[in-house]
C-alpha cells in the first residue's frame, strides 16, 4: 500500500474480485491479515516469493504447499495471485496481502450497508485518539497485551463489524505505521471501495444536513467523483470552514483569509 505498483495491483485486485464474490468476507479479510502477518514475520520466505528471478509457478507452488487445508481456498488464491506478481521490494508482498484485506472487509460493509458507518467510524476513533492520550499509548504501545480484548469491549456491538476488524488488526499488528497513518491508510482504502474521495472539513459550528448535502453536490461537480464528508467542529476555525481532501487545501474561513494577508505582507 506504500509505493506498490499500480499495474500488478490493478492484476491482483481483478484476480481477488473473481474469487472473492463467493467467499465469507470477514472470514476472508481475517485470513489475509494473518498472512500479511506471516510475510512480515518470516524474511526469509518474503525474499523467496518476491525474487523477480524465480519462475511465477515455482513461487505460486511455494505458497500452495505451505498455506493449503490453513486457510480457504479464496485467501490462498488471492494470495496466489499476490506471489505470482512482480513487485519492487520483498516488503510489498505483505503490503499487497494487507490491502486485500482491507478491501475484503470494506466488501463485507458494502454488502451490509455499512460502508458509510466504516468510514465514519474509522474517521471518529481517529479523533478519539487525539482526544484520549493514554488510549493511544496503550494501543500504539507494541509491546502491551490485550489490546484485542480491549478493544472488544470498548467496540463490540458500537461499531460495525468491518470497523471492528480493521482497528483491531491496525492495533495488534501495526506493521511500522503509527495508529494515526494507519487510521488514514484504511480511510482511504475504503473510500475507494465506491471510487470516492474523502474530504476533511472543519467548521466553527456543526454543518446541517443541508449543508453538508450542498457541499457534498458541489465537491462532487468540482472533481467529478463522489466524495464522503467527515465533518470535524474545530473552535479555532474564524468563520467559514476548511476542506482537506488529499494534499489540497480549500480554506474559506476568515482565519484562513487572515493568513493569507500576513503571508503575502511578509513577502
């Protein structure tokens, strides 16, 4: 998910969608974790699946043997298809798996209804996390135990199952990231379960639904493309509001305008 080629994601993710239509999603999106987890754990078989010098079947049979009667026949052919694939480092055997995962439990909302909850939820434990310093140290701590459990109990039946996952899995098996970039990794992922773009916005004052409807039509007619609002109320916003979507800035409040003058009488 970090630099990976977009032509071999493009093949895998095509090759993942023909046998994952019949598959149990959360089961499925649980096992490719798992794997993910075996690939960063043992180097020695990454190197060995990655090497762009062995033939495709001879690392296809390789991974056949080991995880057959392990896991269901739609993980180990995803995973199949990820092996059979040419990467640029042995690292993103494990990141290809992991997206796979993410999309399988984004399938699994989708098929629920739930994706908006996902994207939701994702979004407001991020903000929870700011908000709760010794909740992030616990669950960024790799070291602690428990933090499944715990998250169980904090979550269960408050969230949708997919969110569930998905936090769990970034919690246990964080993979370098910290909890806020893996938060946002997973939030894009599922935004483009529907091929829309997620949109940050910062008001002084809650939006109205209308509001927030209006500024969802015009977004979309800007870019051409669904967006999902994840809405935050931030005091230090003067009048208006701001939009982050990406790496570009819309900024209409008066505190942004302000900004603004002092950068260009500074220049």
């Amino acid at each position: 998910m970090r630099g990976l080629s977009r032509t071999s994601l493009a093949e895998v993710e095509e090759r993942f969608n023909s046998v994952a239509g019949s598959a149990d999603l959360g089961e499925l999106a649980d096992e490719l974790f798992e794997v993910a987890d075996l690939f960063d754990r043992e180097h020695g078989l990454r190197r060995t699946l990655s090497d762009p010098s062995r033939p495709a079947i001879a690392k296809a049979g390789a991974i056949r043997a080991l995880l057959d009667g392990k896991v269901s026949t739609a993980a180990l052919e995803a995973t199949v298809a990820v092996v059979e694939s040419r990467w640029s480092s042995s690292g993103d055997l494990a990141d290809a798996v992991e997206r796979l995962g993410v999309i399988a439990a984004a399938t699994e909302a989708e098929s629920h209804e739930q994706l908006d909850d996902v994207e939701d939820e994702l979004f407001r434990f991020g903000r929870i996390l700011a908000a709760n310093p010794e909740l992030r140290r616990v669950l960024a701590d790799p070291a602690k135990p428990g933090k499944e459990r715990l998250l169980a109990e904090l979550l269960d039946g408050k969230v949708a199952p997919a969110t569930l996952r998905l936090l769990t899995h970034l919690a246990v098996h964080p993979r370098g990231r910290s909890l806020e970039s893996g938060l946002d990794e997973y939030g894009r992922l599922v935004a483009l379960q529907r091929q829309r773009l997620v949109a940050v916005v910062s008001s002084a004052v809650p939006l109205s639904d209308q509001q927030k409807e209006r500024l969802a039509a015009w977004l979309r007619a800007t870019y051409g493309r669904d967006v999902h609002l994840n809405v935050e109320v931030d005091p230090k916003v003067l009048g208006g509001f701001s939009i982050k979507i990406g790496d570009e800035i819309i900024d209409t409040t008066i505190a942004g305008r302000i900004e603004e003058v002092r950068r260009r009488l500074a220049g």
